[in-house]
C-alpha cells in the first residue's frame, strides 16, 4: 500500500462532469505526470466509481471521497472500507463540508480505518472543529471555511485562521498532520499556506475545472517547491 509523503497536494475530483469515468482518469493521468516532473507530492480523489479503473492505470495515491463505517454485510448502498482498500485506495476523505457527519460516525470510521491501515483525512470548518476532530487521531485534519470552498477567495487570505488552526491542531495532537483547503487555486495560494505551517492543500475546483488544468497543476505545485 502506498504511503503519503508531505507537503502534499491532494485532489478532490468531486462529483463534477470534468471528473467522472474516463475524463477523471485524463485528470489522474496529468496529475501523476506534474508530480513526477515536479517531483512533488499529489494524492487524488475520485469518485468511488473510478477508484479501481485509476489505480489501475496511475501510479499515485488514491483517497476516497467518504466511507461508512459498517462492516461487510447487510448495507446496502455503503462503502466500506475492505471495498475501497481492494479497489486500490489507501485512504478516504471523512466529514468534507457537502459530506458531513456527526462526531460519533467520525469516530467509529477512523477506528475502522485504523484497523486496517487505512489513512483518513477528516475535514473541519473551523478551529474548534480542528481540535475536536484531532483529539480522535486521524491520519490528516483538513480546515476548510465552508463559505470559501469552491469560490476565487482562498482561505490563505485569511492567514491568522491557517496559522491559529496548525497551533491548534499540534498542540493537541502532534502526530496529525494539518492541511489547509478552500478557495485555493494559485502558485500563491499553495506557497502561503506551507508557509504559514501547514503541510499540505486539498483543492477541487481550481484543478478540476481549470481551462488548462495541468497548466494550473504545474503552478499550484510550484507553490510547493517555493516554500
């Protein structure tokens, strides 16, 4: 199983049409591409569906974008984590803002990730959601302001949030890593957020529905060798 290595960019495909079925493996394909040019660290995010058709064909790695937490049996309609580990995902995604759940269900997914060596990266909106969220001991902790994600406004202009959610986050758990996410699509964005203490970005929409989206890939990721 691959392992993530930092500062990392990490794509979230999204339900979008520009990422779904043979268009999210194009996008898969330039983002393996930029990460092995650039020689920086990126993780995607395809819709369930896609898991096993990508990671057949790149060599990068794979998150999903949400996992229940039910064991193998009589879910209809679930995800579950032996499914998604076999389809070739290391990890998941937990709590994104259009995905949320209550802290009990964070719980329980992270516990059953654990137990197989699963990564989660779970998302919070806030700093107190940060702390509460690292408190259970995921892989990640992604701060995102709902208000900015999928907007031209990134939460890097907000650089006392960023580094006020890092402290937070460390100081009560330093083994979870803080990314920083919403809004961010520049060479710029990337660079402020390492900077100001975060190991990594999780962006959608400045990738994904970029004109040029490796053109935009390959400044993003210059964000990362700049700081």
């Amino acid at each position: 199983m691959k392992k993530l290595e930092y500062p990392i960019i990490i794509l979230n495909f999204k339900n979008y049409s520009e990422a779904t079925g043979e268009k999210a493996l194009r996008l898969a394909i330039i983002a393996e591409e930029v990460s092995k040019n650039k020689k920086v660290n990126i993780a995607i995010c395809p819709q369930t569906v896609d898991i096993r058709m990508i990671s057949q064909e790149v060599d990068l790695p794979i998150l999903a974008q949400h996992i229940d937490s039910n064991d193998s049996g009589s879910h209809t309609g679930n995800n579950l984590v032996d499914a998604i580990i076999e389809a070739g995902a290391i990890g998941t995604l937990v709590n994104h803002s259009e995905r949320q759940l209550k802290i009990s269900e964070i719980e329980r997914i992270i516990e059953k990730s654990k137990e197989k060596g699963f990564l989660t990266c779970v998302c919070a909106n806030n700093i107190q959601t940060s702390k509460a969220v690292a408190a259970l001991d995921p892989a990640m902790v992604a701060m995102e302001p709902p208000e900015l994600i999928g907007g031209n406004v990134s939460v890097t202009t907000k650089p006392d949030l960023v580094r006020k959610t890092v402290e937070s986050i460390k100081q009560i758990n330093p083994n979870v890593i803080p990314l920083v996410g919403a809004g961010v699509k520049t060479k710029e964005d990337v660079e402020k957020a390492i900077k100001l203490g975060a190991k990594g970005v999780l962006l959608a929409s400045g990738f994904v529905k970029s004109k040029d989206p490796k053109q935009a890939l390959e400044e993003m990721a210059d964000g990362i060798l700049n700081s």
